[in-house]
C-alpha cells in the first residue's frame, strides 16, 4: 500500500497556504499583470468578491444575519480598534520620524491607520478559523461604511487641510460589489441553502482563492506603478518593521482584548481578524482623492501593511481553526 504523498510534506515546519501566497507574490513580482492583463485581473477580483459575498449570504439564515446586526458590543469593538486604537498608534509612531521613516512615509503610515477594515479578507480568515462570520460580515460592512466619513475626517484633523472629501461613489460601489451579492444569496438561499452547506470544503478553497488573487491584483498594481523605485531597500525594511510591530501589536490587543472584555472564542476570532485589518480596495481611493498626484507614495505603506496582514493571518486563521476548544463549563 503505497503512502499519499502531501505538499508541502509533513516534516516540513511551513503552512502550505503561506507558501501559496508567497508563490503569489512571487507570480505578481515577476510576471505582474498589466494593461489588458491588469484589467481582467481587477475585473476577475472584482467578481470573486462578488461570488464570495453571494455564497456567504446564501449560506446564512436570516435569522443568523440578524443576531450578527443585534452584536453592537462586538461592532463597538471593531470600531474602537480600527477608528481609535489605530490612529493613536499612528500619532505615536511620529517618534520615528526622521530617524526611521521620512516625512512622506509617515504621513502613508498614519494614512494606513486612518482608512477602515477589510471586509472579505476579514470574513474569509474568520471562516477560516470557525470564527462568528455574520458577526464578522456586520462588523466590516460597518467599518467600511463608517469609513467613508470618517476616514477624510480623522485625515483632515490629523493629516492637515488640503485633503479634500469623498463623493457617493464609495458608497455605491460598496452596495453594488458587497451587499447586493450577499441580499442576493439570502434570497435565494431556500432553494441553495442546504446544497452549499453540505460543501463546505469547495467554499473553504473559495475563500483562500479570492484572498489569492487579491493578492495577486495587489502586488501587481504595485510592480506597474513601480513602487519599488520610489524609496531606497533600507527604508522599506525599516518601514516593515515598523508595521510588523503595529500589526502585531494590534493582533495580541484585539484578541486578548476581546478576552477581558467577556466575549467568547468565536467572537474574539471575528474581532481579531476584522479589528487588526486595513482595507487597500478601500483605501487606495479614498487616497487617490485625499492626495491626488501624490496618492502613489501615500498608500504605499498600506499596500505593504496589506500583504503582510494577509500573509500573518493566514497560518493563523489555520491555527486558530486547529487549536482546542475551551472546555465547556460543567453542568449543576
């Protein structure tokens, strides 16, 4: 009887869905897609965020979409960490200025700690790790919507005037590509409903495929507008070490936060996940608007923070999936 060989194999110490990623990277750095390329590759992440959203609302009774709405400690959290925390680390790593990142690197890093929370990579990881995923969907949607006003706020009272303001287009994109999909599939989940749950594992590689090509989509809009030639390999270490730190510091706050604030695992995996995020879909044009000509070096500390959210988090999610359950309490 011959044995099944797994990749990568089980002696080696390294999370298979991290190696993915990283070949992701790999992909976007050496064959980055452009022009028509570009295109499809945005118009296909567009779509698969789309499928995404209209699964997880076919998958969900209404009854469950509405006990994540009714979660207002959980989505009080979120947007504590993302529209408080989050800014106040920011004003505090102006200590770094000059001795590790310039003036310009700094103004993207508090920008990165300005714009609101993902939302599918947020939703993907906490279903990844058996987390609350409506209380996760609610919790996003809110931090996206609420960013809408107050991002260009909190960057006009901390960035300076000049930065302009938001139009409605957000708004309406945000209807069109996240909620219109997920009404969509709580319509439609009488008929689909039971079929998509007996399949849990095909939508579990739904959702690492999407946060793929969103990597992928990403790292290339990054290799096109030549990122890597608008600051010097040393202060780009710098500046990722400055965000493994803020990353991690967030991650550690959000979960053993959550802990002493009473929430149970499941809540405290979806408030890890969506607390600790920065949204690039977001925040790239929400930048394109507050800084204009100056919008490519102003993001690109959210486009670093991005990737290395999206590549800690993924062996984590896994980790949290496989790590033991609390005991349950016992019965009188």
């Amino acid at each position: 009887m011959t044995r099944r060989r797994t990749f990568p194999p089980a002696w080696l110490p390294v999370d298979g869905y991290l190696l993915a990623l990283l070949g992701t990277v790999g992909l976007a750095v050496l064959l980055p897609a452009s022009g028509t390329g570009a295109t499809v590759a945005e118009s296909a992440a567009t779509a698969v965020v789309a499928v995404l959203f209209f699964l997880y609302g076919a998958r969900l009774s209404t009854r469950e979409a509405l006990d994540g709405l009714r979660h207002w400690r959980l989505h009080l959290a979120v947007l504590g960490c993302t529209f408080l925390v989050f800014p106040l680390l920011g004003l505090a790593a102006r200590a770094l200025v000059p001795t590790l990142l310039t003036p310009e690197l700094y103004t993207g890093f508090l920008f990165l700690c300005l714009v609101p929370s993902t939302i599918q990579s947020s939703i993907a990881f906490t279903s990844i790790a058996r987390g609350n995923v409506p209380a996760a969907i609610c919790a996003g949607s809110f931090s996206s919507l609420a960013g809408i006003v107050l991002t260009p706020l909190l960057a006009a009272a901390l960035l300076g005037g000049g930065t302009g303001g938001l139009s409605a287009d957000s708004v309406l994109r945000i209807a069109l590509q996240l909620l219109a999909p997920f009404l969509l599939g709580q319509l439609l989940r009488p008929r689909l409903g039971g079929f998509l749950l007996r399949r849990k594992r095909v939508l579990g590689y739904v959702d690492r495929g999407s946060i793929l090509l969103i990597v992928y989509t990403a790292f290339s809009q990054g290799m096109v507008a030549g990122i890597r030639h608008l600051v010097t390999p040393g202060r780009l270490a710098l500046l990722l070490a400055a965000e493994a730190v803020l990353l991690a510091v967030m991650l550690t706050l959000t979960w053993y936060g959550a802990g002493r604030l009473g929430f149970d695992r499941a809540d405290r995996i979806a408030i890890q996940f969506a607390g600790s995020k920065k949204s690039l879909a977001a925040g790239l044009p929400m930048a394109s608007v507050l800084f204009g000509p100056h919008a490519s070096l102003a993001v690109l500390p959210l486009m670093l923070y991005h990737q290395l959210q999206l590549m800690t988090c993924a062996p984590l999610a896994k980790h949290r999936a496989h790590a033991p359950k609390p005991p349950e309490p016992a019965l009188r």
